[in-house]
C-alpha cells in the first residue's frame, strides 16, 4: 500500500471521529444545555409542591379517588386521609426520574395501558386555579417504574421511581386507619368489659394492679400500647357488622375523664371495632384484639402455684 494511500485512509477515518464526536456533542452527550426529550413532563412535575396544590383526583379503571387540602391536612373521598401515605406520595413526585421518550406511535397506548379508557388521569388542582394532569399506565421496563404520558401528546415516557406505586393504591391505603390515638401516660385506670364480665385494671406510680390484684406488666404494657395508637387493618364499607362477642375498652385519667372508648365485635380472624360518636366501622385483627383486650387469666399475674 502506498504512502498516498494511507494518508488517504487517515484523512478519512480522523473526518469520521469529528463527526462522531460532534454528534454526541449536539445530542447532549458532552454536558451542553440542551432540554431533555422527555416532553415536557420533567418540567411538569418539578413545579409542583404541596404548597401549590389545593386537590388532586386519580381516576383509575375501578376506582376515583379525590383527595383535598385542608390547612396542612388532607381528605380522601370526604374521609381522614393518612399523613404516611401523603407525605410518600409527594417524595415519590418529587423523587420522580423522568428518562426520555420510548414511545410516540398512538398504536402503543393501549400496550402500555395509556389508553384513555385504561390510563390512571391524574389531576392536579393549583391553588392559583389553574389545573395540570397526566396519564399512569403499566408497570415499566424496570422496576418501580410506570409509563406515563401527557393527556395532549402522544409521545410516552418511562418515569423511574415510587410514583406510579402510590398512584394506584387502593382508596383503602390512601385512608388513615387509625382506630383510637392517646397520651397513655395520662391513663390512670382501664376498664375491660367482655363475657359478660367488667374488670378494672388501676395504676399506682408505675405498678398496676387487676381487680384488686397484682397485674402482668407485660400484659399491660401491651394494652397501653394498642391505646396508644390502634390501628385497623381496612374499613367495613359494605356486608353485615358483627355483632357478637362484644368487648368494650375505656381507658380514664385522673378522676372521671375519659380519654377513649373502643367497642370490638366478632369472633373471626378479623373483627369489627368502632368508636362512641362515629359512624365508621373498622376491621382489626384478632391478634390486635387479644393485645388490647386480654383475657382476665392472661390480665393477672401467674400463680407460681399453679392453682
């Protein structure tokens, strides 16, 4: 090969790298400012904040569920909605990687479940009245993640993260399910009604004491556990509310003030417990039961005799 012929070969294969280089250059390889090609849902995303949101509706294929600010709280479908559940919700928005588009033919909406009739719509209501949505479809590429796309586009996009989870959780999870919440230091006495029986359990300093009677201190402190915060396992929104076996707490401080009551039906595996006052019925596990309403035998100490 002559000495011509290999500058030749140079000469080409040096254009071929400017122009190699050049390329990554302008699609961003190299660092430079251009805008992702996400569109646009990068930049719908970053601007929100709790702060500037006043009610978001998520529509799913089964179930609406709306949930409105109030002050520094928020209500689901007209009920107390769980802080835990909010407060991932908005993380998962802001901790949302919004990768580019993996998608732009309409044909592939229903594939990725962004069909209108198939898409979670997500509305955002702005507190400066203005509104935003987006639409959630499957489970993406790589998990967590979902494929979402703008209602007026058709290009899709795969959003890495917890956003799509918590998009489609059930109305149940999106609800506070707590039962009975209190300052169990202030709990001076607590009377247990069940089996036709009434039993009191009394403190005095840090010990206490059943029917007059030494009590387990490990039972107890179980009990004041549970008050201190029960928590239901879901909600009994439709079907029969069990009625038997009834088994009724109250737990009072100092003198007659009573700082809560909790009445718990059933016998099955899961049971019913509702509140003095309140119209909503919940499921509570049979082992949370035992926990927060023992059995008298369970409630005293053990006679180191056996008898």
């Amino acid at each position: 090969m002559s000495e011509k012929t290999l500058k030749s070969i140079f000469v080409v294969l040096g254009i071929l790298v400017i122009v190699w280089l050049g390329s990554g250059l302008l699609s961003g390889g190299g660092g430079g400012g251009a805008a992702p090609n996400d569109g646009g849902l990068a930049s719908l995303l970053e601007g929100l904040d709790e702060t500037g949101v006043s009610q978001i509706r998520i529509v799913g294929p089964s179930q609406t569920v709306s949930l409105q600010r109030s002050g520094g709280s928020w209500t689901v479908n007209g009920n107390v909605a769980d802080s835990v559940t909010m407060a991932r919700f908005w993380r998962s928005v802001v901790e949302a990687e919004v990768g580019g588009v993996v998608a732009n033919n309409p044909g592939n909406h229903e594939r990725m479940g962004l069909s209108t009739d198939s898409a979670w719509t997500v509305d955002f209501t702005l507190t400066d009245g203005g509104m935003t949505s987006l639409l959630v479809g499957k489970t993406g590429p790589v998990f967590p993640s979902g494929y979402v796309r703008l209602p007026d586009q058709d290009a899709v996009v795969v959003v890495s993260g917890d956003f799509r989870p918590t998009v489609v959780l059930s109305t149940t999870e999106w609800r506070d399910k707590t039962i009975l919440r209190m300052d169990t230091a202030s709990v001076v006495r607590v009377v247990l009604e069940m089996d036709e029986e009434t039993h009191v359990a009394e403190r005095v300093d840090t010990t206490w004491s059943v029917d007059g009677e030494p009590a387990n201190a490990n039972t107890m402190r179980a009990v004041l556990d549970e008050l201190a915060h029960l928590v239901a396992l879901g909600f009994v929104e439709d079907g029969e509310i069990f009625e038997e076996n009834p088994r009724r707490v109250v737990a009072l401080g100092a003198g007659t003030d009573t700082l809560g009551i909790v009445v718990i039906t059933g016998e099955a595996g899961t049971r019913h417990a509702r509140t003095p006052g309140s119209t909503t019925v919940f499921e509570i596990p049979s082992l949370r039961v035992d926990r927060v309403t023992p059995d008298i035998e369970v409630l005293r100490v053990p006679d180191p005799d056996g008898a």
